[in-house]
C-alpha cells in the first residue's frame, strides 16, 4: 500500500453529548457528566479524497475546549509530514510529538498534552491502517516483531524493559501457527466483555435491578458497580446484585479514586461477603505505594485491585506493574499516547502476569479497546490456562451509534470489526458531527 | 484587615519573554526556551481599586496559551466569590478548584490544569497577602498551626501524613519565642543562595568562567550546571568549576530528566571526583522507585539526589518522601496547588528529614520562593544543627526586573521582602505587561 502521502490540513473538532440529562457516567467523584471528545481529522494529498485519518480523545465535559486548543498548537508539527516518515520511526515521533522542547514543560507525560498528542496520534494510525485497508487490530496482529517494537515508546522504561527484552518477548514465545489460532479464535468467537451501564451511581435500585435482569436475559453474566459516597448503601446494592446474578456471576466495584489508602481497605472488607471481582481505582491514580498497600490486604479477602484508566504514562505503569501493585491493568485509548505507549505497557503487563483488561465507556473508548484487547490477546498476553481466551473488556455502550462502523457487542461478547472494515473505527457520522460539535478550527 | 470583599474581574494575561535569544533557560531536554508566564489579576469589589490580586505560572514558550485558555475556562468558579469564604476553608476550595467534577478528567492532579489552578490559587494568596498588608512569607510565618493545616490540601496523604499528624508537627516543636528568633534571623541575614547562572548548556567554557569568576567575587559560593548530553563535555565542564571554586564551593549538576536509570548512575559515577554535592532530576520525575535506585548508588559517591521542580502533585512527593528516593526535595511555586499543595508537601519534608531546596528561574519563580524558603525555615523545617540557617534556594535572575518589587539577591544572599512590601512580589510593570503580553482576556 502507498504510505507516500503528506499531511496537507488537519481539522479538530470539540463535540459534546448531553449525557449528564440521564445520569449516565455518574460515579463517586465524577457526579453528572457530559461525556465530549476533541475528535482530529487528517487530510491528505492522496487521489482519493475520501481517505481521513480519524482520531478523538475522551473527555467528560467542561474543559473539552482546553484539549482542542491544545491540539490546535501542535497541528504545525505534523502539516506537511509524510506519513511513511511518520510509519518509519513512529516511537520516535509519537515521543518527540509529546516532548516538543517548549510544549513538554505543559506535562511531562500527562494531562492535557497527553491526551492532544494521543487525539492526533489516533488519528494517524487510523489513517494508516485505512490506507492499508485493515482493521488496527489486524494491522497490528499482521506486524512483524520488530516493526511493532519499532512503533512503541521505550525511554525511561530500560530498567525493568528495554526493547530487546521486549522484542526477544514478542518474537521468542509465538509460533506463526499459534498467531494464526488465536485471530482466528478472535474472528470467530470475539472477545468477552463485562457491562458497566448497569451501575452507575445515579440509577434507582430498580432501574439498577431492571438492567441487569435484562443483560443476564441477553447472556451477560458480569457486572461492574460504582461505590464510594455511602458505605450501607453500597453493601445493599452488592448483596441485591450478587442475589441477582448468582455465584457464578463476576461482580466488581469501582470508587474512581475516592478513597484514602485504610479506607479503601476496610470499605472493601465490609463489601467483600458479596464476593467481589475487583476494586477498581481504590484511591489516587498516582499512589503506586497506596496500590501495593491495598493490594496486600484485599487479596487476602479474594479481591483483585485494578487500575490505569488515567494513569498517566508508561514510567507509572512500570512502576505499578514492578511493585506489585495491581492485579488488573485498565489501559485506555485516549489517556497516553495512544498505541505507541501502550505496546511496552502491555509488554509490561506481560512480563509481570498482570492480566489487562481495557477500560470503555464515554465516547469511542468501546470502539478502540477491541482492537487493543484482540492485539494483546493474540501477540502479547500469556494464555490463561483455564480458558484460552481474551480477558473481559468493559463495555458502556450510550454512544456507539454515532460511529460510522457501530460496536458489535451482544450478550458480553465484542464481535471485533471484520477483515473489511479498514481504521480505528472510531470515523463519527457526519451527522452526529453536525448536531453535536460546538467548534471546529483547521 | 477587611476579607469581605467580592471577586468582580478576572483578568489573564499570555506573557513571553524572548530569552531563547540568549541560550538562558537551555539544557539537555528543553533547548532553547522562551520563559513565558499566565499572568492573572483578580479584582474586587473592594473601595481601594488599586488592589489587585496577581498570580502567574511559568511555561517555556509554546503551549503558554494552552494554561491560558484553561484559566479562562476555570475563571467562573471564582467570579463573585467571597475572598473571606475563600480564606476560610482555602485548603479545601484549592482542591475543589482542581477537581471540577468534570474538569478534573484534564488532570487528575497534573499538568495544564495544575498549572492554571495554581496562578489562579497564586493570585489570591497575593490577595490576601496585600489586604494584610503584609508579604506572603509573614502571612504564613504569622498564622497559627490550625489555620496553616486549614489551608492545607491533605486529600490522600493519610497513609503518611493526616491533618492532625502535621498539627502536631506544627504545634509541638516550636515556642513562640523559637518562631520569633527565626523571623529575626531571616529578617537581618537573608535566605542562602546557590546560582544556576552560571552553567546553562548553551553557554561556552570561556563564557561560563568569567560568569563564575564574577559570581565568585561577589560572594557566591555554591554552583550549578547543566549536564547530560555529551559524558566528557560534562568531565571537562565539572572538573573545570571544581578548579574554579576550590574544594570549598558547592557545585551541583542537572540533566533534566534525561537519563535511564542505571544510565544515570554511571553517569554521575564520572562526574563524581569533582564532588558533586547532587545530581538534579537524574531521570523521569514520576519514577519513585527509579530515583530510589540512583539515590541509593550516588549516596555511596558521597553525591545526593534532588528532585521536584516538575513533579506533579503531592501524592507523588509523598511517595518519593515515604520511599527514601530524594535528599532533596525542590519544590516549585507554579506546577503544583500554590501554597495550599506547598503546606503537606514541606510536612512531609520535614517528616522525613529531607531538605527543602526551592526550584528558581523562569518567570517569577525567585520571586516566590523566597517566601516559601522563609517560611519553611521559620515554622517548619527542622533545625540544621551544623548552621542553624536556612538551606540553598536556587537564584537565576533574567527577568526580575520586570516586576514592581525586583529580588533583592546579591552575593548568594536573597533579601527577603521588608515587612511593608505587601504580597507575593509577583506583581509585574505595567511596561513589560505592555511590552510582553501577547494576549489578554477578561
């Protein structure tokens, strides 16, 4: 395929969805939300002028517009690229996009910068793959060892992985054979998903009650709660949710970062006769020692502890994953710098036994994390001797039907985008576009 | 003093300052920069309208309009605030500012939005401090224990340090009598500094030899530059200031996050029989355990780890304290919640027995640390039984003289603001305004 073409005018867009009216999103720290993105096109000088590289990253509202402005100050520094330059070293790019010698100082390796440079970076692997007219998940599946290193962002991660142990991990452990397997496992029968849009804070018991007997009649059979603002509230709303699932059901619980460290530990003791899956971001996104802390006391009671959905960057995620502080690792699409700082932080993963189950909801998470969870499962991750199959990825699907190529996902399974349907998967609809941006500057 | 006025205007300013013409600021990481800063000025309903509230954070340059159009949209939570209301819980209205249920996604506890709530937050100590009519440095010293932790924001620091921990701490040690022999002591003797003047990476050898050889016959004592790209450039440039300043001058070396972590190491290993009094930001500022690492290597070298002016909040600083990753701890006056973040991180320094050794330079920055140097002295840090005076604050003054109250620096000696110089001194001349803004809004 021709990667010969030059970047001749980016477009981004802030777009905003009134989510907050139905209470969808509301969690203990977050309340009412108005789920948003700051979406990126890329244009090119190709002949067909129906190619764009689309990319957005995830916002919950107000401040949307600070993202977009972000991005807009970074759009000098691919105009005019060529994007087989970009292909060629795009590690390398996606760090030094990130680390312009002025703009870095707005970081390092982390808020707003971040999720800009991930927005653009999306944008270009979109395109890349729309080129190559394959799904990413694929286009990554297909990659040789070597170029897949070549794509991740390795600095400051030597110390517990550098790319020739990561690279000696890829190539050592997989058979061409077994690779085949596994995406034709992947194609055939999708990867499982657990469901979030039956728990959030704001819902009534009922309507709680009334989703989920309507997802188990659809053959979900695990389920993810918000916690954290009302410790006898909580305990009723687990015990009538493992009622109504039963013992075979996974139930797991989510404070997005509410708690300090004992109180994460006792809270999730009192919740634990429901026999719980995960606590999912226990306290602060930063605390590696508060984790490992956590950690060592809920899994005495048989509760993971899970995290990453705002980790920052990878050198966190290094951190998390050498001091034992995580059992489940939560990547995100739009968080770091999109699939160039996920590769060693699933290689990472990897190395450490920690089992990445990628975080989805808001808007377009869905749509990218099966790309990632079907990558990771057919190059990256151990097999689960138990299953051989993909670990779960949430699902919180409200918006999927403004994407040009809608979620696939019924009954907690994600049928991952066919050979055919070429990209991220994340082009919205034109008129979704129209109806819900608040602006556009190219 | 009267708090009870209103916030009726808000004004932001996008200031830069060409410095990068001059090679000022350059380093390993950043290169050339242009020392910028978001400029805010709060008004009030208050019959003296010549009181204004003035706060400002550093940038490099580019993407200063980013943290701009941040304040802009943060500027609503504090039209028609109440500055009594504000003072009263402040430590409490920082966080909220910071967490927006909906702004905090930008974050969390980082980066752009860190940086725009902290002029914001800077502003209106400023504020305060005027309507006090006395400079920051004595608000603070004057302030009973209780009042201090209520500015405080101790939100996840539990595990290592609760509100009444740091009471006690505050309370406990020091007699009225001890606060009083230490304001004296900084009022007639000055706040100790070493000069990063003198040793930027653009600078040649012969130029960084007449800056040190005057800095020295002016008194100065204690140096520090900038290392990291090329090993023996940086062998040749640190035996070269040891020559200079003789076996009884301090010289300390920064690469600017640079290095790997065991890069780091072998690095300094090198550099060490030029005794290296310590090694700044080795490696990436979130990577606790990997500046354990180096510290517990170099502190064989007899060479100390200082880290700080980057790090992203006070969760992070509590890790590095907690884990013995730091000698030195280099807090800086516009990354982090402005004073109300400041207050637990120089507890937990104190916790610990880490010397606070502020970061200066930049836009402002000097301006600020003084007071925070004064004021950790006099009611925090603990004694130095070898000196009994404050630690080394950093001084690199190119732009001082653009605000109305210039440091009073010579000799590696800061004077601290007279009792009558009301504020943060962070108040710039309405000329440079004129000449430097590029943008403003309100």
């Amino acid at each position: 395929m021709n990667l010969d073409v030059k970047i001749v005018k980016v477009r981004s867009w802030d777009v905003r969805f009134p989510t907050s009216k139905n209470a969808h999103g509301s969690d203990a720290v977050h309340g009412l939300v108005d789920y948003s993105c700051v979406y990126v096109q890329i244009f090119t000088d190709a002949p067909d002028d129906s190619l764009i590289g689309c990319g957005l990253t995830f916002t919950i509202g107000r401040g949307n517009e600070v993202v977009k402005k972000c991005v807009d100050s970074l759009k000098s520094r691919i105009m005019g690229v060529n994007l087989s330059e970009v292909v060629r070293e795009f590690g390398q790019f996606a760090h030094s996009l990130a680390n312009d010698n002025q703009m870095r100082w707005l970081g390092p390796d982390g808020g707003v910068l971040s999720l800009a440079c991930c927005a653009i970076l999306n944008a270009i692997w979109d395109l890349w793959a729309k080129i190559e007219q394959k799904p990413i998940w694929r286009l990554l599946c297909d990659m040789n060892s070597k170029d897949l290193i070549n794509c991740g962002i390795w600095k400051h991660l030597a110390d517990e992985l550098s790319p020739q142990e990561a690279l000696d991990m890829l190539t050592s452990v997989e058979s061409a054979d077994d690779i085949k397997r596994r995406i034709d496992h992947v194609t055939n029968h999708g990867v499982a998903a657990y469901t979030t849009a039956c728990g959030w804070l704001g819902y009534t018991d009922d309507y709680m009650k009334d989703k989920i007997q309507n997802f188990m009649s659809e053959g979900w059979t695990a389920f993810k709660i918000k916690v954290g603002v009302n410790l006898q509230d909580d305990i009723r709303r687990c015990k009538m949710v493992r009622e109504l699932i039963g013992s075979g059901g996974k139930l797991m619980v989510d404070c997005n970062q509410k708690w300090e460290v004992d109180e994460a530990v006792k809270w999730v003791r009192e919740l634990s006769p429901s026999d719980i899956y995960w606590i999912e971001e226990p306290t602060h996104p930063d605390d590696i020692i508060g984790h490992q802390k956590i950690k060592s006391e809920v899994n005495k009671l048989g509760v993971r502890v899970a995290t990453g959905e705002v980790c920052k960057n990878r050198v966190l995620f290094k951190q998390m994953c050498s001091q034992g502080a995580l059992d489940i690792c939560q990547i995100d699409c739009a968080r770091v710098l999109s699939i160039n700082e996920l590769i060693p932080i699933l290689l990472l993963c990897r190395k450490y036994n920690i089992t990445v189950c990628p975080h989805g909801g808001g808007v377009g998470l869905c749509e990218m994390i099966q790309h990632l969870a079907a990558f990771n499962y057919v190059r990256i991750a151990p097999l689960d001797p138990n299953s051989d199959s993909p670990p779960l990825v949430e699902h919180a699907d409200h918006l999927s039907h403004h994407f040009e190529h809608p979620l696939n996902c019924f009954g907690g399974v994600y049928n991952v985008p066919e050979s055919k349907t070429a990209g991220y998967t994340t082009t919205l609809k034109t008129e979704s576009l129209a109806k819900y941006a608040v602006s556009m500057s190219e």
